[in-house]
C-alpha cells in the first residue's frame, strides 16, 4: 500500500491539490492543544480543476452558561482530553472563535458543523430544558455569524421526547440548525423504545440528520477499568454499534424509511463486521422476534445510513467505502480533540478511491446530507 507520504510527492500528476497539514505532530500536553499548522493559511482543495468545500461534520463545543446550569455535576462535563479548553467558543469571545477559525484553516476545513454531546440526558425536564435552550442559541449565534464556516447540530432533551420534538422543530425552522446530535441511548433506554418515536417522525418531516455520537454504555463501566482510556477506545464504538444494530433490528429505520441517520467514528464496529448480522435470525431463530420481518437484509440498511470517516487508516476507510458505499460516508474529525488532524491527507491519500469518490467524501456529501447550498 502506497504511504500518505509517497502519495502527496506523486499527487501533482494525478489531477489535485490539497492543503497538506504535515503529518508528524509534536507533543502537546494534556489540556490546551494547539494545531502544529495553527496560523498557517488555508489553501483550497482543488480536484480536477474544481475547487471543493471541506466540510468536517463532526466537531465539538460547549458553553459555560449552559454547563453551569448542571450543578454541582458541572465539573464533570469538561472532557479530560487535549483539546478541552478549545471547546469554549461563544460567540462573545472573538478571540476563540478566531483561533477555532485558524485551526480549521490548519486542517484544510472550510466548514464544520459543531455539535455538543450530550450531558443533560439525566436531569430532571426542566433543567435540560434550560440547557438545550442556551446550547441552540449560542449554535445558532456562531452559525448566523459566520454562515459560510459555521453551522450546528442542535442539542435535544430527548430524555422528555415531547419536548425534544419541540426543540428539534425550533432548531431546524427557526434557528436554521441541521438537525441534532445525540447520544448512543438516552441513559440505557435505546432509541427503538416507542416513546422515542415521535422524534424520529418530526426529524423526518423535517429532513433533519441525527447525529449519533456514542457515550460508551454505562454498563460496561466496571469491565473498561485499568489502562488504555477503554470507555473511549472500546465503549464508544460498541455504544454507537449497539444503538444502530437496534435501530435495524427492531424495525425502526423501516418505520421510518426517510430518517437521515449520520453515526460517528465510522459506525463503530458494524461496518467492520456487518455481514455478521445477516445471518443471526437464521443461525437462532429463537434469538430473534417472529413479529420484526426487516424489509431488507440487515446490512441493506447500512447503505441508507452516513457516517464519518474517522478510521484513522486508509484500509479502514477503504474497507469502510466498500461496506456502505463513498455516497454514505462524510469527513470527520472529532476536533478540537486531536483524534484526526489532517483529515483531508486521510482522504486523499486513500489511493483505492476515485477523485468524484475523494470529492464527494471531503464535501460533497455532506453538502447533499445537510442541504448546505454555497458547497
């Protein structure tokens, strides 16, 4: 397999130019981090003659004011990870929107769609109430303020589906927001539950993307103990497989044919391991509901479902492309935390993909998905 190195010497005869970041990284502490291109300008993607849009769908923020109304839990919500502080961006402080700005242009990304994983699922209605009204406003600030490198994700209080009807409804219609972000499952209640229904009926009313980001299932919290962070490494990619493998399963995705699902970290591990699901009901039918007759195959499903490219590799994105096709699959990079820090070098050094394939999954799908129109 060609090294990402050897692929940009030789990428000036194939027809593109991207913005190469540097692919070593020095190290940085635990807290602040810093891109080592941060200050560098952004340079265009250019594919065959054709300038692309970047568009990172997966990226993170918070704010103050809505992490204060948790309590005495508030210390519990900063993530203790690199990039923590970088979280911080409303719209007041100028000075960190502008260095959220300059870490894009280090990254070579035009757009990101910021999105705030939930930490309001355990509160009474009330509370979450409050929360999710200050995060879609401050979303909604940031995207209107700057509309052609900022858009959102709109955080639910999907814990009072009722409500989060309402919220979702708001967010896409009058704060102009993409859709939502949620969790893996609303504190161990999965999303095929019939009280979540209406959610997921108002979301494909509206066109609105869910974005499943997991949040490692609680459960398993006493068996990811020891080194390794394995909550993260293991428990959010078996989070975000559980809840779609339920959402198949139980019939819920052909309740609602037209629901725009978008998992993040490709999927977790479905993807690697899909056709698996294809034969359960007949290895055990015992295991499997006699009144759940899935229209399709379960993997069928996985092709009407997005999902970011954070894979790290270029096999894993390859693989990935070949289980769900390059149509499904948008850029991600879970920044400000440095899981991926030169996402277009991911792509693009991908040599098994076309260039409408590496273009597609740089922007144009996103750009389709989101209905971002200026791509």
């Amino acid at each position: 397999m060609i090294s990402r190195r050897a692929f940009i010497r030789s990428a000036g005869t194939t027809g593109l130019v991207f913005c190469t970041c540097g692919l070593i990284d020095s190290a940085s502490a635990q807290g602040s981090h810093k891109h080592p291109n941060l200050g560098s300008k952004r340079k265009p993607v250019i594919i065959n003659g054709k300038r692309i849009k970047t568009i990172d769908v997966h990226s993170h923020c918070l704010f103050r004011d809505a992490i204060a109304l948790m309590g005495a839990e508030a210390n519990t919500v900063e993530p203790l990870v690199k990039g923590a502080p970088e979280h911080y961006i409303p719209l007041s402080d100028k000075a960190a929107v502008e260095e959220r700005l300059a870490a894009m242009d280090a990254m070579g990304i035009d757009m990101e769609v910021l999105s705030i994983n939930p930490f309001w699922y355990r509160k009474d209605r009330e509370t979450a109430a409050a929360i999710v009204q200050v995060n879609n406003e401050r979303l909604a600030e940031l995207s209107a303020a700057y509309p052609t490198r900022l858009t959102a994700f709109a955080s639910l209080s999907l814990q009072a589906p009722d409500l989060a009807v309402k919220q979702l409804e708001e967010a896409v219609t009058r704060q102009r927001l993409r859709g939502a972000a949620i969790g893996g499952s609303v504190d161990g209640e999965d999303f095929y539950d019939p009280k979540f229904h209406p959610v997921w009926a108002k979301a494909e009313e509206l066109g609105a993307v869910l974005f499943i980001h997991p949040q490692s299932p609680p459960e398993m919290a006493k068996r990811f103990k020891g080194n390794g962070w394995l909550s993260n490494t293991i428990g959010n990619p078996l989070d975000t497989t559980i809840a779609l493998q339920h959402l198949i399963f139980e019939g819920t995705l052909d309740k609602f044919p037209g629901l725009k699902i978008l998992a993040a970290h490709g999927g977790g591990y479905l993807g690697s391991y899909a056709p698996r699901s294809d034969h359960a009901c007949f290895v055990s039918p015992v295991n499997c509901n006699p009144d759940v007759i899935l229209k399709k195959k379960p993997t069928e499903y996985l092709n009407q479902m997005y999902f970011d490219a954070l894979v790290f590799t270029e096999e894993a994105l390859r693989h990935l492309v070949a289980q769900v096709g390059a149509s499904q699959i948008v850029l991600g990079t879970d920044h400000p935390i440095p899981w991926e820090e030169h996402p277009v070098d991911h792509v693009m050094a991908t040599t098994t993909l076309s260039l409408a394939q590496r273009a597609a999954i740089l922007g144009g799908n996103a750009a389709r998905l989101l209905n971002i129109k200026d791509a």
